[in-house]
C-alpha cells in the first residue's frame, strides 16, 4: 500500500517555491550556522530581521572559522574575528583563523573566551612566542592547538608553558617549513612536549628539526598516542628499531618521506641550508611600515561591522 505521507516538494504545485522566511527559527539557524563567518555578517543576516536576529545570537558563535582568501594586509579580516568573538559573548569553543592574526587579536581572543577548547591558527606571520603563550596560558580547556608557519622565536619555551597550562591538550599541530639536510638539528620542541604534554593523543611535527633522541622522548613520555606526523622531518633516521617501535604502538605514523597529497598547506621542500632561526627565510614577512593594525582592546564593536570604519586609526 501506498504511503499516504508525501514531502512538501510532492505537494507542491509547478511554479510554487518554499518560503525560506517560514522555516522554524530553529530549523533557520541549523542552515545558517553551516556557513562562514563572512558569509553571514556580509550577507545572510541582511537577508530579513529575523535572519538578522537567529545571525546576532551567540549560539551561531560558538565555531568561528576565517581564512583571508584576499590581500594579505587587509584590515577587514582582524576586524571581523574580534567582531564574532564578541557576539559568542564568552560561548566559543573553536577559532580557526589563517593569513592574519597578531599577538593583541590572540590575547583579545583568550580574554573574552574562556571555553575555548580548540585554536588553530595558521600564516599568523605577526603572532610571536610571547603572544602565543601569554595568550594560551588563559585557556586551561584548550584540548586542540595547531600553530602552523607562525615565525615563533623561542618556540621550545612557549610550548611549556602551554602544556604546564592546559592539562587537557590531546592534539598539537605545530608546522613548518621542511629543510632537507644540511640542517641544524634541534630536540628542543620535541624535549618539550614529551616534558609538558603527556596526555596526547594526535601530534603533528610537519618540518620539525627533531633527531631521533626527541622523537624516542616523545615515544617514552606520551604513552596515548595515536597519530604521529613526521612529514619532511629529514633529521630522523627512521629506520630499524625506531620506525618499528613507531608502528607497533601508534595507530597512524606519517613517516619523514610520506607522501604530502593530503597535507592542507604548501609542502615544497627547501633544499636550501637552514639554520635553526630562519626555518621562514622564505616566506615574505612585511615590514612594520607596512603592516596594517595595532588594534586596541576597544577596537571591536558588538553591535553592526562595519570593518573600514576609522579605517585610517589602524594604520601606523
């Protein structure tokens, strides 16, 4: 016997359409939440007042996720992410921000979002080691971090004060670019996390400078385990007894010559000889002239973005 249920688009005659605007509210932000950041604050809440109302709530910000797609530099985006922060009104739980970022948005960040539990931040080329750790010190739930091809200076100190701060870290994304050898070797990052952070559960070391000595203090220190990154971390000889002890206790392992296909980020490898200190010789950092914010505290505005407003204040 036929079914005598049948969905609104079988009922509906030709030439009819659904009314967008007579979706139950909460039905509304189930579809208005899958978009981004900048697709509702320039577009889907000036569709209607209700739409404006269900976009201001702070349930729709509990997930923030901006990457700038346009010139690097352009003040909208920094804007735009303190602008979001606000409307979670101390709700956020996961950012995730690329090609822009500062020490003042990170520390703007840790200040209004006391939950937070995943952080992710990629080409932040102006956030330092301070910044970083002042910033992530606020944020004893953080369980996700991933700094990747952030020029951090004193990076092995940074990460202990992370892993002495936030007790729950289980995953840690900290990438950069990947030297083939003549390199300078370094454990420092990776003695740091095996000192700081025994609870993880998924690490990825993307051009990490670490010899065998750091990945085997790792093994020994963080016993959960499950998915090990060493792509383009050419220093490790993984071979033998190491690369067996690899794969026998972890899940997933990314060895140093893996393939990249699935990597989200430019893996070129730069044969060039690195030092410990320029692993971002390559990339185009714009000089303090150029750059353009140094944004108060107060910069940010609850209420309507409007993110060229006073434009001019945020140029040096």
């Amino acid at each position: 016997m036929a079914s005598s249920s049948s969905s609104p688009s079988s009922t509906m005659k030709e030439g009819e359409y659904v009314n967008w605007l007579e979706l139950p509210p909460e039905l509304t932000s189930s579809i208005l939440i899958r978009l981004g950041a900048i697709e509702i604050v320039d577009n889907a809440q000036e569709v209607c007042r209700s739409w404006y109302r269900l976009c201001k709530d702070p349930s729709m910000w509990r997930r923030i996720v901006i990457h700038n797609t346009g010139e690097f530099g352009d003040p909208y985006y920094e804007r735009l992410c303190r602008h979001t922060v606000d409307r979670s009104q101390g709700g956020l739980v996961e950012i995730e921000f690329s090609y822009f970022g500062s020490d003042s948005l990170l520390s703007y960040i840790a200040d209004r979002s006391h939950k937070l539990r995943s952080l992710k931040v990629a080409m932040g080329y102006k956030i330092t080691s301070e910044g970083l750790m002042h910033a992530v010190s606020k944020l004893p739930l953080l369980e996700e971090l991933e700094v990747s091809y952030c020029p951090l200076s004193g990076e092995a100190e940074a990460l202990k004060v992370i892993g002495q701060s936030c007790p729950n870290l289980k995953t840690l994304k900290k990438n950069c670019v990947g030297y083939r050898r003549p390199r300078d070797e370094s454990d420092d990052v990776a003695l740091a996390i095996a000192e700081t952070m025994p609870g993880l559960c998924y690490l990825q070391l993307f051009g990490d400078s670490l010899t065998e000595a750091g990945l085997n203090a790792i093994l020994s220190a963080c016993p959960n385990l499950e998915h090990l990154d060493l792509r383009q971390c050419f220093n490790v000889n993984f071979v033998g007894d190491l690369e067996k002890r690899c794969f026998e206790r972890i899940k997933v392992v990314r060895p140093p010559n893996d393939s990249v296909r699935d990597y989200p980020f430019d893996a070129t490898v730069n044969d060039d000889v690195c030092s410990s200190d320029d692993d971002y010789s390559d990339v185009d950092i714009m000089s303090e002239d150029e750059f353009y914010y140094d944004l108060s505290e107060d910069a940010s505005d609850s209420s309507d973005f409007d993110p060229y407003e006073d434009y001019d204040d945020l140029l040096y």
